[in-house]
C-alpha cells in the first residue's frame, strides 16, 4: 500500500542564495568550489581586504566592530529562509519564536533579496 504524502512546501522553497548569485553573474560554480576551501574567517577577512583598498588600504571611521552583528543576522537568515521549506521551519531551525523571526526578516528585508526583481 503505498501512502500518497504531500511535501510540506513553502513560499521558501523557491529561495536559493546559490541561485540568485548565480543568475545576476555574481557566481559560478568554480568560484564556489574555491570559497568552500576557505573557512568564514578567512571569507571574512579577505572581504573586508578587498573592501578596504577601495579606501587605500583604510577604512577609518566605518563601523565594522558595531555593525558585525547587524552583517551576520543578515546573512544566517539568507541562508536560513534558502535552506528551509518554511519560515516554521527556519524559526526552529534558529531556535527563535516565528513572531521574533518574522520582525528580523522584515527588518533586514530578507525576503525582499530573493524577489526577481525583472
């Protein structure tokens, strides 16, 4: 007897951070197979490198220390709605209330980033 399930699907199965990187030519899957070898320090580092020679090697007076924390919840929740079927899902995932994770989304637009914007 076989059980006719339906897949839990959600407005974040569509999401793919690979994807969209992808699609605006921000990434190939050579360059992702070189940042894999790299740990997120090193990630880290060497963006804030390339960031600084904009500026000659400085970058005095930009609020990298404060806004550390702000740059991270961006990103773990990019990956977080890309990696998850839901946004339940993506809250437990966090280990965060739905309502908390829904007020960080809106704060950081997340899912305004993965809309096409044609």
């Amino acid at each position: 007897m076989t059980w006719n399930k339906k897949k839990p699907r959600g407005k974040n199965t569509r999401y793919s951070l690979i994807k969209k990187l992808r699609e605006e030519e921000k990434s190939t899957e050579a360059f992702e197979i070189m940042l894999n070898n790299l740990s997120l320090e090193e990630i880290i580092g060497l963006k804030l490198e390339l960031a600084s020679k904009v500026f000659g090697g400085k970058s005095y007076g930009l609020p990298i220390w404060k806004s550390m924390k702000e740059i991270v919840q961006d990103a773990v929740l990019k990956y977080t709605l890309s990696a998850c079927k839901s946004k339940r899902e993506a809250a437990r995932f966090l280990g965060i209330r739905q309502q908390n994770f829904n007020k960080l989304i809106k704060k950081y637009k997340t899912e305004n980033f993965f809309e096409n914007n044609d």
